[in-house]
C-alpha cells in the first residue's frame, strides 16, 4: 500500500513537472471570455449566480453549455488568490497530476502489476496531447471531468470499499464524483455508461445461484447503477432548465450556421460525409496518440476536409479500432485492463466523435484528455501481457519478458521524449499572439486560425499589411465567418483602403441578408466606409445599429464611442458606454473607453479608475496603461510614466506610440544607456518609423554632434516625409545651430504642411513666410 501511495505521487509529480512551463502564461483565447471577463468570476455575488446560469456569464455569446463547477472553481481561484494568470494555470498543472494519480489507481484496480500501472500513469502525465487542456485554464473542466470519471472507476473497481467505511459510503462519494464531473463537462456523462459496461465486460454482472439474467440486472442496478445515474439525470435536467431560460446575446440564424459551418464543417455535411470525416478524425486523433506532432489549438474549417467517400483513409481508423475492441473481448478474463482500456477510450471518444450528433467541433485535441487515458492504459496493458506471458515452444524462456522489458523501456523514453515536448508547447499558450501564430503555422488551411492571427498581428503588432493576407484567406476560405469580415474591415481603414472596404460590405450583405435586420457586420462594414469618406453622421447611425444587433461587437462599439467622443458628444458617449458596459460586464473595451471620455471631460481622477477597472478586467490592454503612464508624465512623475509605458510596451510590443512614450520618459529621467538601447532596438522592431531617427537626432543635438544629428533627421525623413518632428528639428538646427534661413523656412513649411495644428505652428508661421 506505501508503495502504491508512493508511485501515485511520483506520477502526480511527474505530471506536474511536464506542464510546470504553463505556469508563466496568461490568458488566452476563451480564458479572455470565460475567466478573466466573466463578472460571475469577478464579483463576490457570482458564487450564487454561476448555479443558474450558462457557463458562459451574462451577454456573452456562446453555444448552450452548463459547468458550474468548473466555474466554481474558477471563482475561488479569483477570490481567495488574486486576479493573476499564473495561480490559475497552477491549479490546472495541479489537477492534472491528481487526474495522473487516479489513473494510476485505476491501473492498478484493473490488475496491472506495478511496472505497468507505472507505465500507464507516466505516459499519461507527460503526453502533449494534453497541452491544451492543461496550458489553456478553460481546459480545467476536461481535468475535472476525468476526475469524476476516474475517481468512480477507481472506487467501482474496489467494490466501493474505501479505507474501511461501509460500501454505501463509497457508492456516495462515486456518485458525488461523477455529479461533479457532468457539472464540471458533459463528457463526463459516460462514467455512467463505462460502469455496467465494465461489469458485463469483467464479469461481475452475472446471475447469482437459483437467478436470471433479468434479476441479476435488476439487483445490480439497485446495488450499484441506481444512484449515480439519478444523480447523473438530474445535473442534466437542472441543465436542461437553467439553458432553456438562457439570456445570452442572440444572433441571426445564418450567422450562427456560418460559426457552425467553419468550428464543425460536419454541421452541414451529408451522412456519407459526416460519417467518412469522423472516421478519418479518428484516424488523426490515433496519430495525435501516438506522437502529438503537430500540436494545434484549432481544427476548424478548412484544416481537415471533408471525406467524400469510404475510402481507405477512412476505413482503417474504424479497423482498427474493432480489432482493439475484439482482441480485448476475447482476452478479457487473461488481461482484463485491456478491456478496462478499451471502454475508456471508446466512450468519451464516441460522445464527441460526430458519429452519431454533431458537437461544437469537428476535433480538439482538448477532447482527447479522457479518451487518452484509455490509449495509455492499453499500453501498459499490452507491456503487462508481454511481461507475464509465459514461454512456449516457439518462444524461449525469458523472451516474452525481455519484449515487455523493452517496450516498457520505449514507453519510459516516449514519456520522456513527451515531457520535453509538452513543455515546450505549453508556451505556445502564453497569450494570444503566440497562440495564433503557432495556430497558423500548425494548420496554415484552418480559417479560424488565419482570422485571429490576422487580428493579432493588426492590432498587437500593429501591422495591417501583414495581417491583409491573413484576413483575406479567412474570408475566401470561410465565407460563413462574420468576425472575419470585421476584422478585415478594420484592416482596409487602417490602409485607407475605400474601394476595398465598400466592395467587402456589399459582399457581406450578399452573403448575408437578414430580415430582421439584427445582422451586425454589414452596418460596421458600412460605418467603416462612412467614416472614411467623411460621413460622421451616418457612420453613428451604422455603428449603433450594429451594436444593437450584438451588444458585445467591441470594434462597432469602440468606433461609435470614439466618434461620439470626437464630434464633442461627451454626454452621447458617456451614455453609450454605460448601456454598452451594462450589455457586455467586465468589458475591458467599454471601461477603457469610459475613461477616454472623462479625460477628454477632463475628469483625470475619474478618467484613471476607468483605465485602472479596465486593466483589472485585462491586464494586457496597453491602451490603458500608456493613458495611466500619460497621465504621470504630465504630473512629471516620470519615473511611474516610464513604469507604465514599460507595462503597455511588454502587453503589446509592436504598439510604436508606447516605445516613443517610453523614450520621451527615459530622456527626462537622463537615463541616456537605456534610452539608446530601447532606440536601438525600437529600429530592428520598426525600421520604416523616423521616430527613433529624430530621438537619436534629438540626443546627438544635446552632445553638440550637429552633423550627426542632421544625417539622423534626415533619414527620418527618407522613411518618412511627413515627420512633423524631423522637420521641426530640422528648423531648430538652421535656425539656431547652422543658421541657414531658405532652408529653416522650408522645413518650417513642410512642418505645418504635416502638422497643421503644432503647438510651435505660430513661430513656425513665421518662419515659413521669410526668405
């Protein structure tokens, strides 16, 4: 028994150790929605709120799901730990060795010697498989789930007997489990199915002496099925009733089947097609199994395609596993873990295998956690089987062994080899631009990821050229996708694309025509378009509607709010963003916007505990750190504004106005070898932006090297000819330090030609009009 506790905590250990690199990311993806945005998280209240509502939380768009338990937990992690990414991610890694150490338990349940059951567990820690299920904190409720699975088996397989206490006991705390697990994530449901199953399978599900196969089933589900399942029945129709009063943000009907038509393509397929695809699926997941390589946190449209026919590539899946199922049927009374194996595997996978009804996703590797459990339990198993098989005379003595020696020593290196590669991935988790830039690279058909790489690199790293392609392949690779037309909406103001902008519009009215008029990417295209050409008031009129239609579209909202704010509407904005911030709580956008308007009404206190609420909701919004960093500066505390544009500069680096802001800081506190090494590495990041020419030029000015400076201004211009600054410099020095008067007058002019309204534009005047 020592031993056994022993081993457990090695595994639970090990699995620990895999993911620990997981420990220093943030949140990404769904974490943004689920976790850090979610209010039933972020309010001490929410603790009795998140038992009747969608997982989810209020305003938020979603497919119809209840985990309150996961939830829960996430609730405790904010409230008795902190707002902070990385205890989040803590719990996840812990979970996950727990889940290893039940694993091992129920190795051991199913009769697999010590060796085997170390192998099982110990694959299972390490397998990057499970990356996303572990690095992403929304993959705790597939820990959760496989909790409450497994703790049931575990405690099935013994019968219920638990460290002395009567077997009611131990039926409870199996029911309880499984309870947990349903309300932690659906899949969990089949631990119901697993448990008779098993029983038929092993043997224990038998008549007595003097009793028939009828009595026998009757007297076991008495003793045994009852309970869990009514306990299992009745977390789905408190589900049942809790979504059917859902009041989430509701979208039209065809937006909703082009969202379905790009996560689950199988959605809209034929049965040939559905049918030949989720056998081809398996066929990937099979390979995932074996050697997760590559690892991708997104399968959507068009990264697998749909299968036409029965062919080979889709039958040999399915043969497979028909072969596993019957080689453990046949040898179930010699190696009765084989077909424990086999039924934790066949269940979960079969829930979410689109076989039978389509899930929310064609295939994530998210999913995979509890089947995989199965998977590495067959291994061991068959290291089991070789390890006992007793020679024979085709087989000398020992040979057998040596086999099961060997693959469990391949099992120990793939384990090994695993870990590495698991700790390597986790870090492809760390935030969103890692995450969508190694989606992209994993699955370079997938149109999801496109859509949200492109978002990233448009306004992380602040480069609507690179991110144009991005989008555009999106958009012809899922024309059903509406987010993707936003963003490459967004993509085409920033170039001042017009003609682009207005042909995407038309198309997406095209494609998408509502009666209803609820539709909310045709009006953002529009307003999009009417706020290039100059029409202020019809581009409120079309952003208004498009909030309406899905309070919760940041881009509509965030343009409206800043219109308003701009044509002197402080009033209209400030309304605005208060219903907005009702519709869509713990918005980042809405509280960040709410304190660009007080600060244009010019309440700084008011303005700063918007920006700070904002950054409590999203710690990575750099917006809300450069405005608290503007607002010291102007304090002239220059060394918190040099922290605080610090701060917007790491969330998000190519953001340039926060390395000028940076700079500007650093040259007031004198701190001249960081200011150059920030320039010298802000021209690597930019090398087409004058602004690190003019600061250097700025700072060879300061050390008498004029000639220095004048080649520094001038290449500012080269890369830029509007540089109000190069050129104003450029005055400065013709007028001051190389008097040069035609040349002063001329740099003066094209200084108020680029920037009208300079706050030197009076001097400048006059200058410009001598010769």
């Amino acid at each position: 028994m020592k031993r056994d506790l022993l081993a457990a905590a090695l595994v639970a250990a090990l699995g620990v150790a895999a993911f620990a690199t997981s420990l220093g990311n943030g949140f990404a993806y769904d974490d943004q929605r689920i976790v850090a945005g979610n209010v039933m998280v972020q309010q001490p209240s929410g603790v009795f709120r998140l038992w009747f509502s969608d997982y989810w939380g209020p305003g938020q768009v979603g497919p119809a799901l209840y985990r309150p338990v996961t939830v829960f937990t996430y609730w405790l992690n904010r409230h008795l730990l902190g707002a902070e990414p990385w205890h989040f991610h803590m719990v996840n890694v812990l979970l996950h060795g727990a889940v290893t150490a039940l694993l091992f338990v129920v190795a051991r349940g199913l009769g697999l010697g010590l060796i085997a059951a170390l192998v099982a567990a110990g694959l299972f820690a390490t397998h990057a498989v499970h990356t996303e299920a572990v690095a992403n904190v929304v993959g705790r409720a597939e820990m959760l789930a496989a909790c409450g699975v497994l703790g049931a088996f575990a405690l099935h397989l013994r019968d219920y007997a638990l460290a002395g206490w009567p077997r009611r006991r131990g039926l409870l705390i199996a029911t309880l489990c499984l309870a947990a697990g349903v309300a932690s994530k659906e899949v969990a449901a089949a631990g119901i199915v697993i448990l008779p199953l098993w029983d038929i399978v092993s043997g224990r599900l038998r008549p007595a002496e003097g009793e028939d196969w009828f009595g026998a089933i009757q007297r076991k589900t008495l003793e045994t099925y009852a309970l869990p399942a009514a306990a299992v029945a009745g977390v789905l129709l408190v589900r049942t009733l809790v979504l059917s009063g859902r009041q989430g943000v509701e979208m039209p009907p065809e937006v909703l089947e082009g969202i379905l038509s790009v996560d689950n393509p199988l959605a809209a397929a034929t049965l040939l097609q559905r049918e030949a695809t989720a056998f081809a699926v398996l066929g990937e997941v099979l390979s995932l199994l074996v050697w997760p390589a590559p690892l991708s946190p997104d399968y959507s449209r068009d990264a697998i395609p749909l299968v036409e026919d029965l062919s080979l590539s889709a039958l040999w899946p399915p043969l497979i596993l028909v072969a596993s199922g019957v080689l453990a049927w046949r040898t179930r009374a010699r190696h009765p873990a084989a077909a424990g194996a086999f039924l934790l595997f066949l269940v979960p996978w079969f829930v979410v295998s689109n076989l039978v009804v389509t899930t929310g996703t064609i295939l994530a590797e998210r999913t995979l956690y509890l089947p995989s459990a199965g998977f590495c339990l067959a291994l061991a198993a068959a290291t089991e089987a070789l390890l006992a098989r007793p020679p024979g005379p085709a087989r000398p003595p020992g040979a057998a062994r040596v086999a099961g020696f060997a693959l469990a020593g391949l099992a120990a290196l793939a384990a090994a080899a695993h870990g590495v590669w698991a700790a390597r991935q986790s870090r492809n988790w760390k935030d969103e631009g890692a995450l969508w830039k190694h989606a992209v690279e994993a699955q370079p058909r997938s149109s999801r990821a496109l859509s949200f790489r492109g978002k990233q690199v448009l306004e992380r790293d602040s480069d609507p050229k690179a991110a144009r392609p991005l989008l555009e392949t999106a958009v012809d690779l899922a024309p059903g996708l509406v987010i993707t037309y936003e963003h490459l909406g967004e993509c085409y103001r920033q170039l001042g694309m017009l003609p682009e902008l207005e042909s995407l519009a038309r198309r997406a009215r095209e494609r998408f025509s509502s009666p209803t008029d609820t539709l909310v990417t045709v009006p953002f295209l529009e307003g999009l378009a009417a706020e290039m050409a100059g029409r202020k008031a019809d581009a409120i009129e079309r952003y208004r509607r498009a909030v309406i239609g899905r309070p919760i579209l940041e881009s509509a909202a965030q343009r409206l709010a800043g219109l308003l704010t701009a044509t002197g509407d402080l009033e209209g904005a400030r309304k605005f963003l208060e219903e907005y911030r009702r519709a869509s709580p713990g918005n980042a956008q809405a509280l960040l916007h709410m304190g660009l308007t007080a600060l244009k009404g010019g309440d700084r206190a008011g303005a700063e505990a918007s920006f700070r609420a904002a950054l409590a909701a999203d710690p990575g919004l750099a917006l809300a750190s450069e405005q608290i960093g503007l607002l010291r500066a102007n304090e002239g505390n220059f060394r918190e504004s040099a922290e605080w544009f610090e701060k917007a500069r790491a969330a998000v680096p190519g953001y340039p106005q926060a390395w000028w802001n940076l700079a500007s800081s650093l040259e007031r506190l004198g701190e001249t070898d960081r200011l150059l090494r920030l320039l010298a590495e802000a021209e690597k990041r930019f090398p087409e932006a004058p602004d690190p020419d003019v600061r250097r030029g700025v700072f060879a000015l300061r050390t008498d090297d004029v000639d220095g400076a004048i080649r520094r201004f001038e290449a500012a211009l080269v890369k830029d000819p509007k540089s109000a600054d190069a050129h104003v410099n450029l005055v400065f020095v013709y007028t001051q330090k190389r008097p040069d008067p035609a040349r002063a007058a001329a740099h003066a002019r094209a200084a108020l030609e680029a920037k009208p309204d300079h706050e030197q534009a009076a001097a400048l005047r006059g200058l410009a009009g001598s010769r």
